[in-house]
C-alpha cells in the first residue's frame, strides 16, 4: 500500500513541475510588460501615420462600465491577426485592468462588467497583427484611465 501511495505522488509532483514549466513559459499566459516583451514590441516607422487611441468609461447599468476607444490612424483587423509581418497602423488591442491582461479588443465598444471597489487602472494597448505592442519613438501606442469605484 505504501508503494501505491508512493508512487502516485511522484506521479503528481512530476506532473506539477511539468504543468509549472508548460504555463511559465506560454507568452499568452504572461501579463503585464512582460506579455509584451514575450510578443515583442513594433516600432513605427517614421515615414508612418502614427497611431493613437483614447479610453472613456462610462457606467453602464447600476454598477457596471462600458469602454469605449476612440482611435486615429489605426483599424481593427482581425482577419489577420496572427500574421508573420508587422502591422502599424491596424492589428488589435490588449484590455489591462490593474496590470493584468484581461482580452484582446476587435472593436471599439468592450463591457467591462463590474469592477473591484477602489482604484482600478483601465489600459488599452494598440498592438500589430503580429501581436507586438506598437511603438512610437520608443514609447508604447496605449492609453490609461483610472476610474474610483465605490459600493
């Protein structure tokens, strides 16, 4: 009996270590700078319309947000994503709240749903169809907002 249980915690312990290293180094699980810096970062040419995009949130419904991205010289274009060659001036976005990578965004509307009560800092990123965050004169293609919650 000894031996079974033995045995079927190595079998976990070794299962663990595996699905640690798996999800460590997937770049889609990271967050965050380092989400970027595992795609990249694209820098705009200077011959380029240079890209840029706004944030407003607004409540919608009793205590829930509505994004909304005002965008200039820049499309959606998901169709493409995932293409090998950079984009400047279409791809998608990346939604952070607090730091933490929550969507990509294909459009200009997102629901955001209820928020935590206090602080909470809203970031949109403009990325290439190749998944690298634009950059323009070595700063990041984004906007912040902060919105207080109180409950």
């Amino acid at each position: 009996m000894m031996k079974k249980v033995r045995s079927f915690i190595s079998f976990i312990v070794i299962f663990l270590g595996f699905f640690y290293f798996y999800t460590s180094q997937n770049p889609h699980n990271q967050t965050g700078a380092a989400g970027h810096m595992a795609h990249g970062y694209v820098e705009i040419p200077k011959k380029n319309e240079i890209p840029s995009v706004d944030v407003t949130l607004s409540p919608d419904g009793p205590d829930t947000w509505l994004l909304k991205l005002d965008l200039v010289h820049f499309s959606f274009a998901p169709e493409k994503v995932g293409e090998k060659q950079p984009s400047y001036n279409e791809g998608h976005a990346h939604l952070y709240i607090n730091g933490k990578k929550i969507s990509r965004l294909y459009g200009e509307y997102y629901h955001l749903g209820k928020l935590k009560e206090g602080r909470n800092e809203i970031t949109i990123t403009l990325n290439s169809n190749n998944h690298g965050a634009l950059m323009a004169g070595g700063k990041p293609v984004q906007a912040t907002e902060v919105v207080e919650v109180n409950k």
